[in-house]
C-alpha cells in the first residue's frame, strides 16, 4: 500500500489550482496561507495542525498556531483538505483531497494510510436517494495495521 505522496507529480498543479481558486472566491492570499497550502499538499503523512505549525515556524517566526488553525479551516470550507478523527485521540489530522483515495486508520496506534480505489459517486447516490445537496463525502475505514497485529 502506498502512503500519501503518490500524486507527488501533480503537487504544484494542485498547488496552482487551490491557489486559483481561493483568488476567484477573494481570499486574501498570504505567504503562511501559501505555505501551509504547500505544506499539506506536499506531506507524506496525515499532519495536525500542530505538527504544520512546527514545521513552518522556522520560516515564519511571527505565525500562530491559530493561524494554521485559520487557514485550514478556509481549505476545509472550500473542499481541498478532509478532516480525520482518530479513535481515543482528540488531535484532528488534516488529509490533502487531490486525489480519490480511502483513508484506512489503526484502531491501537492511529496509523492513517491512503488506499487508491475507484469509488462510486456516494455523494451524488446519497442526493438521488434522500433530497439532500451534498456538500462533501468523507469515506474512512478502521482496521487494525500489520505492526499491531503482530
């Protein structure tokens, strides 16, 4: 199973698109919001918000946490980054949604991996059968991972 960078080829297209994008809805497009979009995009893992701010802090000294907070928030609203809740862990990690993917989780270590896998349009079924307009679908599957079952 591969892990997250496997659309590593198209990164600076997915860059590209999401900054396009934020521009044509008028958000205000700053160098932390540029490299927090960079940086979620390019990572190979499922990063929290503070493990993105320590990251970047180096580069930018004067940014807050809430300010990772803030501009994932505006990806989250705008369809680019899903949130992932781990089991008997309060830390959200963030994915990157560039590419149609599954998330599998380890119930025992919170190990979150990527699953490429053609899925059905669930959220255009779920319109068809129950009125409602969708405005995201997250798929999420929970097992136990190869190192904690042995």
């Amino acid at each position: 199973m591969l892990e997250c960078n496997h659309h590593a080829g198209k990164n600076k297209q997915y860059y590209q698109d999401v900054l396009n994008h934020l521009k044509e809805k008028g958000v205000r497009i700053t160098e932390t919001r540029k490299a927090v979009i960079d940086f979620i995009i390019h990572s190979q893992d499922h990063p929290s918000a503070e493990m993105i701010y320590q990251a970047l802090l180096p580069n930018f000294p004067n940014m807050s946490l809430a300010t990772v907070y803030n501009n994932l928030k505006v990806l989250i609203d705008e369809g680019f980054v899903s949130e992932l809740k781990v089991r008997n862990d309060t830390t959200t990690y963030f994915d990157f949604m560039g590419h149609q993917h599954l998330n599998v989780i380890c119930e025992k270590c919170g190990r979150i991996a990527d699953m490429d896998i053609d899925l059905p349009d669930v959220g255009q079924e779920a319109s068809e059968q129950t009125g409602y307009q969708i405005t995201k679908s997250q798929m999420v599957v929970y097992g136990i991972c190869p190192n904690c079952q042995s």
